[in-house]
C-alpha cells in the first residue's frame, strides 16, 4: 500500500502568466539590486515567493547588464553609478550639482538596458 502524496507540503510555484512585469528599466534595477543585497546579507531568494510575481530572477538582469557590457553599449562607469545608487534605493537627481553627472550616466545606462529586458519580457 503506496502513502498518500502530502499535497500540503509540496512547493507551489507561480505561473508565469501571472507575472506582472516592471514599468521601466529603472524598476527592474532597483528590485534586482534589493535582492542582490538581500542575498550578500544572507537571505534565500526563490522564485514566486514575494508580494508580486515577476518575470523574471535578479540573475536575468545582471545577465543582460553583462552582455550590454561585453557588446561595449555599457561602460565601467555606467556599471558603477548604477551599483552606487541601485545600493542606495534612489536615481541620481540631475538638480543637484554634485549628482549631474552620475544622473548622465544613470540615464545612458537605463536607456540602454530597457530594450533587452523588454525583449525578454521583464518591462513591460
């Protein structure tokens, strides 16, 4: 005589269906850099576990910041303004002297990257 399956205990996945994809690059950027920290703190990223169902794992942004860096359509600095303020939550306001160039640099790079993540589905 088999068990019976414990159906309560069994991992539920969300469809991708109901994913709600981001609004912008700059969106994207800023939940992906929220689970980068979370993990580097020690926290367990899975999928469909959170308030909202993306389309998408923090890695699959990174990835597609990497080939726009290996294509050269990202430079260094890009990467690194990106890094500052994706870790502080916060763009870079272009009213401030001290945050208009790295605002220059911050919409290069999120003009950049909207076209591969809305090929892939993850803005809208």
């Amino acid at each position: 005589m088999r068990p019976a399956p414990r159906t309560a205990h069994a991992p539920r996945y969300a469809s991708l269906a109901a994913a709600e994809p981001f609004r912008s690059a700059e969106e994207a950027w800023f939940w992906t850099m929220a689970a980068l920290i979370a993990r580097r703190d020690g926290a367990r990223i899975s999928a469909g576990k959170g308030q909202k169902v993306r389309p998408c794992e923090p890695d699959d942004v990174v990835k597609c910041l990497d080939r726009l860096y290996r294509q050269r359509r990202i430079d260094l600095i890009h990467a690194r303004v990106m890094r500052s303020w994706g870790e502080r939550g916060a763009a870079p306001d272009p009213r401030y002297p001290t945050e208009r160039a790295d605002a220059v640099q911050w919409q290069e790079a999120m003009n950049r990257l909207e076209w591969p993540l809305r090929v892939k589905g993850i803005v809208a």
